[in-house]
C-alpha cells in the first residue's frame, strides 16, 4: 500500500458470484476483503459454494498485490445474521483503525445480505455502499430457454419456495420535508444563477409555503425585518443543512453549494407530492 494512502476495506457475500466480487477490488485498489459466504456444518468443501468462493479468493490472490481476504461463515438468507455481521465488520474495522475506507457491495449474494448490507451502511458514517452492473452475461440468449423454462413456459432459477419471512423492521427517519423542498430552492436558484443569499431566499421560501415562522409585522420597519428573518433563516435552513452535510461553503465565494449528499436528498424525497406545510 502507497505510503500516507488510506486503508481501503471492501466486504461482499459469494453464493454464485464471481466477477461482481473480485472487479471492484481492482477498481477500488482495495487492501483488505471481507467476504461473507455460507457452508452447513459438515458440508463438502468441494461442494458448489465452497468452489464459488476458492475462486473468488483464487482471482484476489492473482492480483499479487497481498490483498488480505478474511473469511466469515454465516448464514447469508437470514436478514438478521447478515445486518449484525455487516455492522460487526464495519465497526470492529473502524475501531481499529478510524481513517480506514470502507466500501460495501450489495450487488453480490443473496436478497438477504443486499438489504441488510445497504441498510448497515446507511447507519454507519463514512461507509461506501456500491452496486456492480453487469456488462456481459455467461448465459447466451439462446441457452435461456433451455436453463429457465420447463415445459415451454418460463420458470426462473428457482422451481419452488419456502413461505414468506417477514423481515426484522428498523425505523429509518425520511428528513423533514421543509428542509428537503428548502433546499431544493436553493439548488434551482443557484442552478439558474438567481441570488441566493438570505433576502432572496426568504421570500422564495415564503412563496413557496415554506417559511416556519411569522415575521411579517407593520408596526416594525422594512429594514428591522429583514434582519430578523436572516437570523431565522441561517438558524432554521442554512444551519440545519451544515449539519446534515447537505450544503457546504464554496471556497471561492462566499455562497454555498449543494454537496453530493444534499443532491441526493432533493433527488430521493418529497419529489412527487405537492407542498407541504412547514413543519
């Protein structure tokens, strides 16, 4: 590993994968993989899933750059197993060593580990989850019918099923939704090059039902009011969106700018429903 560069930490789930695994460690350059993958006690360790992972692990070792892989057997269709290895995985790993890069692949493995894996990410700060799209598939377009359908009809992978599991619930907060419209504001305004310091944003945000408080007095002069409502607003929206990481100073003026996790934010919640009330 270059001196002074991070350690870069990969985990991922081997069932019938291989290249959705072993691609993002070259591309990530990471150092170290963990990878979660399943054998019954006593099963054959020549058995299809040991041989999935023996190549994974023969591929890694082909990159010849002493990538430590570390091997976790735990039963990968059960939610709850995989979230409590993932969050155990991310966290031991950042106890022993803070300014490490973690990257988490959910597109490898089962339902199972993807969900788990996706929602371990989001609870843990600083943590990369990431998908692999799949470029060529090994199964031509004339040798599907023969592997997936029976008796002429399209089938699939899977012949039959057990019942339903209804997975473990965890209430994730969605963030307020005045915040999120707010800022979305802030992105149109900026995006069209209008004034976005905090006179022009009030009124944007009053026009909009948005604005949380009651400022607007005639016994108190244009100027008085002004004051007030910038107060409001630094406290109310600008603040609030620092600490969420939504916005971020630019560091060539003295507007701000809307970070990749702000523009995710106005690009996932609140984007079809109509205005809400401010609070």
């Amino acid at each position: 590993m270059p001196s002074g560069r991070k350690k870069r930490i990969m985990i991922a789930c081997v069932t019938f994968e291989t290249v959705k695994v072993t691609d993002p460690v070259e591309y990530y350059e990471i150092n170290k993989v963990h990878i979660i993958h399943y054998l019954k006690e006593g099963a054959a360790k020549s058995g299809t899933y040991a041989a999935f992972y023996d190549r994974v692990v023969d591929i890694i070792d082909g990159y010849r750059r002493g990538i430590e892989v570390v091997e976790h057997n735990e039963r990968v269709s059960d939610f709850g197993v995989m979230l409590r290895t993932v969050l155990a995985i991310i966290q031991g790993e950042k106890a022993e060593d803070p300014d490490c890069e973690i990257y988490v692949n959910v597109s490898s493995g089962t339902p199972e580990y993807a969900a788990a894996s996706a929602i371990a990410s989001m609870m843990e700060e600083d943590t990369v989850p990431f998908s692999v799209g799949v470029k060529e598939y090994t199964v031509s377009d004339d040798m599907i019918e023969k592997l997936y359908y029976m008796e002429g009809k399209p089938v699939g992978l899977a012949k039959a099923t057990y019942e339903p599991r209804a997975l473990p619930t965890y209430v994730i907060e969605m963030p307020p939704e005045y915040l999120v419209r707010g800022l979305r504001i802030l992105a149109e305004r900026s995006a069209a090059k209008l004034p976005t310091s905090s006179r022009f944003m009030v009124a944007a945000l009053k026009e909009a039902g948005l604005w949380p408080r009651d400022t607007e007095r005639s016994d108190v002069p244009a100027s008085k009011v002004r004051q007030t409502e910038a107060v409001y607003y630094q406290r109310d929206f600008t603040y609030k969106w620092l600490t969420l990481g939504w916005i971020k100073r630019d560091p060539y003026g003295r507007k701000y700018i809307i970070s990749a996790l702000g523009q995710n934010a106005i690009e996932t919640f609140y984007v079809d429903r109509g205005l809400c009330s401010s609070r």
